[in-house]
C-alpha cells in the first residue's frame, strides 16, 4: 500500500500544499503541534499581494540600520544572545543588496505572488468562506511629499512587471482612507491587490476543505525525522510515522529538524508582533503601511490589526513586552481616532533566508525529502504557488516554473 506524502507543518504553505497535493488524487497526512494555520500565518498582517515581490536587502540599506535599530521608530531590533548568528547572516544579507541582485531575487518572487489571490479565491471556492478574500489597493503613507518616489528602485521594478501604482497628495490620500492622520502628506497607491479579513479564519476553511478531501491532519509534536532503508520516519511525542515523502515545511522550526541530518542552512528567526484593537472605532478600506514605523494596518474580522517589527532572536525567546507599548502608541500616532482602550497582542515567528527567497524542492542528497519553507514576510503570498510547484515535483510533473532560485543547495553552493 502506497503510503501518504507526510507534510510537516500546517502553516499556509503546509495546507496550501496538502489540498494541491490531494486535488491530484494524491493521499496526504498533514502533523503539527497546533490546529493548522494558527501559529505564524494566523498574526500576519493580511496582505495578498501579487506586487510584494521586493526583497528586504535593497542597495545602501546598510545606511539605515542604525536609524531602524535606535531612532524614534525602532522597527528593527536583535536580541543580545543573538548576535553571533546574526552577524555572519546580516553580513550575506547586505550582500544581497545590490540593484542586480535586487531585480534577480524580484524576478524569482514575482511567479510566486503574482497568482497569489486567484489560487487563494481557488482554495476557498465552495468552502462558504470566499469573503475571507477582499479586493483592495496597498495604501504606502509617507509623511513628507516626494513627488520622484516613483523613480526608487522598488518601484521602478513593480512598474516594468506591470503593477498598476497612483502617487497621490494629501486630500486624495484622506479621502481613501479618512482615518489616516493628516501628518501623511502623500502615498503610492498600488492597485490590484487584496486583504485577508481573517487570515487566521482562511486557514482554519483551508483546512475543512483539506480535511473533506481526505488529507488525515494529526496533531503531534514533531520530534525528530530519520532516514531508513525504507523512507522516512517521523518521530512525534505519541507515535511514530512512516512516510516514502515527506515535505518538510515548518518554517522556523524546519532548520532545528535538518541539523541532525547533517544540512546547515543560514535560516535566520525573525519575529513579528502585531497588537489588535477589537474596538477600534474605525475601519480601513485598504492595507495601509506607515512607511516611517514600517507597519502595516488593516481592518480585519477582530478588529483593526497592526501588525510589524522585525526582532531576530532564538526560537524560544520570550516576547518582548515593551514592543505592545511602542506599537499602541504607533498605531494612535497613525490614526488619531483609533480606540485603543482594548487590545491584544500578539509574536510570531518568521522564517528568513538572507537573500528572502525560500527553499522549494528536493534534497539530492535526502532522497524522498523536500523543502516548503524560509518564506521570511511573504509566506501568504507565496504559499499557494508554493504549494502548486511542490505538488507538480511530487508528482513528476515539470513545473512551467524556472525553481533554481529556491534550489535547497543554493548556499552550499555559494561558500
């Protein structure tokens, strides 16, 4: 009897995957520790953008890191215990920040995004959740008018792939989103996109519709993975699996499992907090990212999400309380309106690779292994495409996809 491809971890990239897998007939068993889609896809700030195909290392970034880490703002921060890992992997991540390197990396991100809302309304077809996906614009708020913004790089590649962005002034950029403090003086409308009201609520219909389709989802805590002579076998905290494929796609967690198979992989931890207002008092209609505090606002079924902060540090690190404090006070400096008398507060954890592509594919050297993960800030948009590509591998198709640039030994390749 065939056995079941094994998916580790149902994250969005986990489910998207499990539900192209099963649509091709194929038998699925999804294992994670929690119920899917509830751990770093449910804080995420929403956004389904088939334009976010910019990478985090853009040309003289290097600049202004120490206004990201210490001025007003603060949105970048590294915990103490953490440097020793973070220096040799902030070095390669500068490295990537080349105008070359930029247009190489946007052009192995863009067939990642690019079909990101149609897969999404695919997977929630007939599940009686499609409102979970709404059109919207991706609102960039700058304080101060730049009327050349149009000409920086980021841009400039969106505008040659064909996105559809609008510079506007101050009074169309209140009309838009009335909310906005008027300290905003202008902002790039970037049309075309869409938002998750509940990424968390996507998720748990994902894994419904996953679930009518056969895909068996335990949840365990995986402890170990071990290549036998006959495959793979999964350690988990109550039993033991056994598996002739198993997709490793647990996002952070996923270089703590390939350590003791002997691949390293420069998988860096970084943390991202979002605070909740559940009576916020007013209403977005678009994403809006502060381009100053480098978050992201939405309007969401829980309330007004603001979500950001780039914090690397360990797996296990405590969250950092003082962040909830500087967030609030963001969020209201944004939106003078807002009602943050409640709120809730959230950490997750990103899965970074310094050139912010991630791992798809086989292992050569780990027969029947395979890589979903490392999606650093775009693992929403990402995962269905992620899962189309990794589905179509599985099953001995060719992907219509050139996938060298998430190749697993990329970086063994570059030392």
């Amino acid at each position: 009897m065939t056995q079941p491809v094994t998916i580790l971890g149902a994250g969005a990239v986990g489910l998207c995957t499990a539900l192209s897998l099963a649509e091709r007939g194929h038998a699925v068993r999804l294992i994670d520790r929690g119920d899917p889609g509830q751990e770093t896809s449910f804080g995420n700030a929403g956004v389904i953008s088939p334009w976010s195909i910019i990478p985090q290392s853009m040309p003289g970034i290097w600049k202004k890191i120490p206004s990201l880490m210490f001025g007003p703002q603060r949105p970048l921060s590294v915990r103490a215990a953490y440097w020793p890992k973070m220096i040799p992997w902030g070095l390669s991540f500068l490295r990537y920040g080349t105008t070359q390197r930029v247009q190489d990396i946007a052009d192995a991100m863009e067939p990642l995004c690019a079909p990101s809302i149609e897969l999404y309304r695919r997977h929630l077809h007939g599940t009686g959740h499609e409102h979970l996906v709404q059109d919207s614009a991706y609102v960039h708020a700058f304080r101060a008018e730049n009327p050349d913004v149009l000409q920086a790089l980021d841009y400039r590649i969106r505008a040659e792939k064909g996105a559809n962005m609008e510079l506007v002034g101050a009074d169309e950029l209140h009309r838009v989103e009335p909310a906005l403090s008027r300290d905003f003086k202008a902002a790039v409308l970037i049309h075309g996109q869409a938002r998750a009201v509940s990424p968390g609520g996507i998720m748990t219909a994902l894994a419904e519709k996953a679930g009518r389709l056969g895909v068996e989802i335990l949840r365990e805590d995986i402890q170990s993975l071990c290549k036998t002579a006959e495959g793979w076998e999964i350690q988990c905290s109550a039993a033991a699996y056994r598996s002739d494929k198993v997709i490793l796609a647990m996002g952070a967690w996923s270089a703590e499992l390939l350590k003791p198979l002997g691949i390293s992989v420069p998988l860096a931890v970084e943390r991202g907090y979002h605070v909740e207002f559940p009576a916020a008092g007013i209403t977005l209609s678009n994403s809006v990212m502060d381009m100053d505090a480098k978050f992201v606002a939405s309007s969401m079924e829980g309330g007004l999400r603001v979500a950001g902060q780039a914090e690397f540090s360990s797996l296990n690190a405590r969250k950092d309380p003082g962040k909830e404090a500087r967030m609030t006070a963001q969020a209201k400096a944004a939106f003078p309106d807002l009602d943050s008398n409640q709120v809730r507060f959230w950490m997750g954890r990103r899965p970074s690779f310094p050139d912010s592509l991630p791992m798809i594919g086989a292992f050569d050297a780990l027969p029947g292994l395979y890589a979903g993960f490392g999606h650093s800030h775009y693992g929403l948009m990402m995962a269905p495409k992620t899962g189309e590509l990794l589905a179509e591998m599985l099953t001995g198709t060719s992907p219509n996809t050139d996938c060298r640039p998430y190749r697993t030994d990329r970086f063994a390749r570059s030392r």
